[in-house]
C-alpha cells in the first residue's frame, strides 16, 4: 500500500512587476505567483505537483488554505483516494466549515484548485500517462461520474452528459492522431501588455506573425485615444486578416463598455474580453447584444460551474475563457466542457500567468478529442513567461502547442526554481543572488 | 492629530455544534466564530471593532487576511481616514493584487467587511452617535458618495440613488420617532434549527408565540418526510395566521427546490430561503416563478452587489436577505439597500451567527428611516445566542429590536469573551476553563 504522507505548499513569487509583463488596465503590478503543492507518498517515485495562480499579495493566504484543504489527505492510502478522484473531491468540497467561506468562491476555491491539481498530477503520474490521455481514456460513464454536476440539473442532467460523450466516443483516436500532428491551436497576449512601449508592441507583433500566429490580443481600456492608437498599430502589423482580441480586465460598467467597444469596433475585433465584473452575467448578455458581431469572451475570473451554467442559459458570451487555476481542477472544469458543448459555446481556456499554459493544453487537447470535437473558433491562450521554470514545460510551434506525452498534468516546478523565488525566504527575495553574482 | 497605530485580529470560535444551535440541511456542525479587528488609535478613548462571522475553520484564514487588508491604515491620520470613509474603502479595494484573489469575494471579501466594519464602528464613536444615526443623518450626496456603485450604472445611476434618498429627507424624523416607540419587528430562528428534537422545538415556538412573534423559521432540506413533520408541528404551535418561513441552506438543485417547496405549500410558508446555489440567479428567478405565491428570499451567502444587482434585474427574489458581515460593511450594504428600494424588493437582514444580529438592527432602522420608508413584507431575523459576549447586546422586546442608543456599531465584545473562546489559545479551547472550575 501506498501512503498519502505529507503535503508542502510553497508561496513563490515572481517579481513580473519590474517589467510590465502583464500589466492591463485592472493590475498594474502584478507579481505573478504561485501556491504551490507538493503532495509527497512514501513511495519515493510518486508525488503530485499542483498550484493556483496569483498576482502577488495574498499569495500566502492561499498558501495556508491550501495546507489547510489537503489535510484530510494525509495518511490515507493514495489508492483509494486516486482511483475514485469524484469522490475524494467530493469529500474535501462538502467540509461544511471551509464551504461557508465562499461557497466555491475566492481564496478557498484556489486552494481546492491547487489541492485537486496536485491529486490529478499525481494520477496521471501514477498511470504513466499525460492527464490529457488519462482522461481520453476513461469511458463517458467514468468521466461523467467524475464531473461536478451539483446545482447543473436544470441544464444538464447526467444522462445528457453521458450522451454528449458517447457520440464522440468512437472517433477519439482519429482527434488524437490530428493533433499529434498539428498541434492545438493557440494565440499570443505576449505582445500587447498595456505596460509595453509602441515600439516594444511593434516589435512583438511582427515577431508574433512571423511565428505563425493568427490571433493576436491587446489589452484595452486605460485610455481610449491611445486604445484607438494601440489598434491601429497592431492592425498595422498584422495585417486585416489575422484576427485581434481586445481584453479590458473588468474596467467598465456594462453602459460604457458598450461605448468604448463601439468606438474600437473599425478595428474588427474578435471579441471584447472582460468587459465588466466577471460576477454580471446579465450585464454580459446585454453588452453582447449590444456589440454583436464582434463576440464577448470572458471566464478567468469565472469562480465556479453555477457561473458558467448561467452565462450560457443568458446567452451571455461567445467564448469560454475557464481558467485551470480557478475552477476546482478536473472535476469542475469537466462540468463546465459539457455545459459549453451543449450550448454550443467553444471553450478558449484562460493561460499565461505561472504555468497555466502547461495546464490548459491538457485541457484543450481533451475537449477536442473526447467533449467538443470540433476546433471551429477555439484558440488557447499562449503567453511566453516563466516556462523555463517548469520540468515539462509546453512548447508551441508555429502557433500551436504540441501535444504533451510526459506522465502527469506538467506542473511540476525545478526545485532551484523554488530556492530561487520562495517567498519571502528565497534567494531572490532576500537580495542572496545579488550577492552571489557579484561575488561570481 | 490622532494616529491609527495597530491592528489586532483576534480568531474567537464558540463550541456552538455541541448543541446543534445553528444546525441545518448543509451545515451540521457549525462553531460560530468571528474574525475580530480591533483598530487602535494613539487616543486610547477611541477604538474601532469589527468582524466578519464564519462557522469554524478557515476562521484563520480570514484573520490572516484581515490583517493584511488592514495594513495600509496603520500610520495614517484618524481624521482623515474616518471623514471620508468613501475615500477609504476605495483605496482598500483597489489593491489589484489582493483583488485577484476574489475579486469582491470569498475570504478576502470577508476580510473587507470586518475591517470596514471596524472603520464605521470607529467613525461612530468619534461621533459619538449609533452607527444608524450616524448614517441617518447625513445628506443624501454624502450618502451616494460612501455606496459603491462600480458596475451598477446600468441599473441604479448616481442621480437616481440621490433622487430615491431625497425623496424621503424631509421625513426621517418622523419614522425615527415611530421605531423608538415600537422598535423594528423581527423574527426568530431560535425554534427551528435542525439538529433540535421534536419536543424542543415545540416548546421553543411555544415561547415565540408567547414573546410576541409573529413570524418564525424553520430549517428544511434534509429528509421531506421528517419536514412535512415539523411544518405541520410548527403550524400547530403558531396556528394559521402567523407566518412560517422555511430554509433549505442551499441544499438543492433547481428542479428538486420546485418539487420539494410544491410538497411543503400545504403549510403556507411565507418564503424558502437559500432553495439553491446562492450564486444562481436565474435559477432562483426559475424557482421563484415555479413556487409562487410562495417568496423566495436569498442572500446571506449573496456575495457582492454584483450578485445582488442581478437578482433584482431577473426578478428572482420577493425577499433580500444581505448579510452585514459578508457584503463589505456600509459602503456595499448601503448600494443594495438602494437597488432594493428602486426594484421595490423589502430586505430583510440576515442575523444570528456571532453578532450579526448587533449589527443588522442599525441597518433595518437605517433602511426605514432613509432608503426604503417602509415596513411592510419587512422582518429583522434575530437568534437569541451569543449576545451575552457583547457590550452593548441587542435587545428585543415584544418581537422588535429596540433602537440602539450608544456610540458605534455595536461590534465591541467583552475582554473576557476573547480570552476565554480566542483559538486555539484562549481557556476554554486549551481546558484552563475546566481546570479552574474544578479548583473553584
């Protein structure tokens, strides 16, 4: 038997800030960060490796709520707990004390997500398979049992879920074999940064189409003269066909959303991304009436599945942007495929950020070979940061990801990584590797 | 000048589940708990106390984040913080780092709200005056400047808000005159908790009745048989013309609140509270309409006024049940007062807990006296435990809370309160409290 024995969260911390990666109309200074979790077995060759994404301050409250989460855990046999992942999630979710402090919302929510992360790693670790794979692998009854369903029924009963699975079923193989040899497809935000010079912008945007990139975002609504400027410019370079999306962090009110898209509206964007408080699903619906055709996307802020059921019943928005940092891992996000198959709505998952483009590959990859089928006006988000800190990091070749085949969900981090941007203590932080390069 | 000089957040935790006080469908074994903020000046006549209330673990974590939130006013002039409260909370909540966390909920909304909290007890002890009358009277300009409005403009304008208070200016004098007599009417869940006997409860409506009730609540959702019991006890104890409200705690899917309520319609509840996912708000819109003329009522786990905005425009709830210590303090809670009163949907607090009930009466009598002017379809819930931990304790007369009359917000607790029940340190947690009663 395999033991369950300890878990270790690690606040680390990027110091993103100093360079405007990142930088939007919302968060100025983000410093991108991670709560890290190490679940660790007595079996020396199996730990799972898990985190939620944040921007800096606060990053140790999730720390503690992930320590606090992954409690029940310990000492249990990693069997049992791995060979039946809706239940153990089901146990951990119905900690009726933990649920009042959201419920399934905020700081709490992110540390399930971290926890529940870690235990997928660790499955597909344990099976020798991509998570990707290991989910392609399950039969529809199996996925759907793992799916959180809870508060769907009035959109999806679980025989539908089942349904929806089954016809795509047969055809799995022929999905994988595709993007085993294109890629999935993805667009770059790297460029846009509100924080970037014009000429920085210029630069990386003919980078970007040189790369093979077809989509290309910017972000928006600091200031509309220099939006319409920022427009121009990335038109300029990318040329009309390429795509833009345009993403506004939440900064307006539904009536003057709807103002500043229609001022950006020569430019044809895709969509308008985060145009308000990601919690307004009626103020979605009405901003995407109003824009129409250019298309409303929003999701990382999505905090959970009831969320996301009612942006698709209000017919809210065109594109997905789940986030898998946010929602409670596999279990949730898999709940939330099946909801956007059957309305209809593509899922264009949420990355960037610390690692969340080595998660959402998996994401993508499945739900095309096993959930949605199609790659019709889906593209993931790509951000070039920060990979260089991760074992299996994602690669992206002529503007997609190649498909992963290293068992496990690629989350997990080099330990000198770690040492280096532990917070407050690593060497980054306390001035150590200062001293050490100029010694050196 | 008077300086803010410390914070202090204390995690106070009272071994509630022991009694089943509190018990229902989905939290069964609750310790109310509050994360405490003192705010301390450089004046040791002037201090600010405030909380947000949770049900146990992950009390921690809210007091971690309450610190933290509560840092940038440590160093700054007193004066200045409290003059414009508006200002304050503004700058609070614009740190993007810690807004990435929720935004505007879970724990870090929660740790809003105890140090607002905190900042409007403080600002009313400066004044020397209740919080209710503090609030009273101000103009209706000074009003709308302290409510938030971001992300409301689409269904109250800032002109509208001021036009709503006006309306009622010139005769607030009057409807104070008329609660100092009568005080504001409220109703009790004491009785109803599910964890209580079939005896018990009978013998607590009995008293509820006799104490001048008139309206009282069950807890429902666990087994429609052992309901159907309890509703047909309660209307025996109450008879037919008192009012019966029930309260599922979110235990339910849409279509199962349609079927089990349609079960329970015999009793002729007023409202179902929390049928579902408190986050659903055309769920709740769907149940309303199925169920009717039975109200829905919702809120105490109503996240923002984001949440709230939208229940009002779907036409989902015919009760608002905000909560004092989850929205964050006066500056939110005074936005959805002013959306209720513009959507002509009566609020009626949620209380009980750990001093909730001390805080919400200076909101009913606020909402009478200056945003809604009326009390019809209006009742204050009230739970008679815990008050005895309070310096100035609420007090109920004849099914009316008496209006509080000294300076603040009524969230101070007693010194020995907190050394006794502080966690995990405080005597009753470490068995210092038993030891000494043996000795004595």
């Amino acid at each position: 038997m395999t033991t369950i024995t300890a878990v270790e969260v690690i606040d680390v911390r990027f110091p993103t800030s100093l360079s405007a990666d990142g930088s939007d109309a919302m968060n100025k200074d983000g410093d991108y960060s991670a709560a890290y979790v190490i679940l660790r077995t007595d079996d020396s060759a199996l730990s799972g490796y898990g985190f939620t994404f944040t921007i800096g301050r606060g990053n140790d409250i999730c720390v503690l709520a992930a320590e606090q989460r992954a409690l029940p855990l310990i000492g249990r046999d990693a069997d049992a707990v791995l060979d039946d992942l809706g239940a153990t999630y089901r146990d951990l979710k119905t900690d009726s004390q933990l649920r009042w402090l959201g419920p399934e919302k905020g700081v709490e929510h992110l540390a399930m997500a971290a926890v529940m992360n870690a235990l997928w790693d660790m499955a597909a670790r344990r099976a020798g398979k991509p998570l990707w794979r290991l989910l392609a692998d399950m039969t529809p009854e199996q996925l759907v049992d793992i799916a959180d369903l809870k508060y769907l029924s009035d959109a999806l009963t679980r025989e539908e879920a089942i349904a929806l699975l089954e016809e795509l079923e047969p055809t799995r193989s022929e999905r994988i074999a595709e993007l085993e040899r294109d890629g999935y497809p993805c667009y770059t935000t790297s460029a846009g940064w509100l924080g970037y010079s014009d000429e920085k912008m210029r630069r990386l945007l003919r980078e970007a189409v040189d790369q093979g990139y077809k989509h290309v975002k910017l972000k928006v609504g600091a200031n509309l003269e220099e939006d319409i400027r920022r427009c121009r410019i990335a038109r300029e370079e990318i040329g009309p066909d390429a795509h833009l999306m345009i993403d506004a962090n939440q900064v307006w009110d539904v009536p003057q959303a709807i103002d500043w898209v229609g001022a950006l509206s020569e430019f044809n964007p895709l969509w308008i991304e985060e145009p308000t408080s990601p919690d307004d699903i009626l103020g979605h619906a009405a901003i995407r009436r109003a824009v129409a055709p250019i298309g409303v996307a929003t999701g990382e802020h999505g905090m959970n599945r009831v969320l996301f059921k009612q942006m698709f019943q209000a017919e809210a928005i065109d594109f997905c942007q789940l986030d898998s940092a946010r929602l409670a891992s596999i279990n949730e996000i898999l709940a939330v495929y099946l909801l956007a198959k059957k309305f209809g709505v593509p899922v264009c998952p949420h990355a960037g950020g610390v690692g969340l483009c080595e998660l959402v590959q998996h994401l993508s990859i499945f739900d095309y070979v096993a959930v949605s089928g199609s790659l019709e006006n889906r593209v993931t988000e790509f951000v070039d940061h920060l990979h260089e800190h991760f074992v299996d990091p994602c690669i992206v070749e002529n503007g997609a990801y190649r498909v992963p085949t290293a068992p496990g969900y690629s989350a997990e981090m080099f330990e000198e990584s770690l040492r280096e941007y532990a917070f407050p203590g690593g060497a980054y932080w306390t001035g150590a590797s200062l001293v050490q390069a100029r010694i050196a």
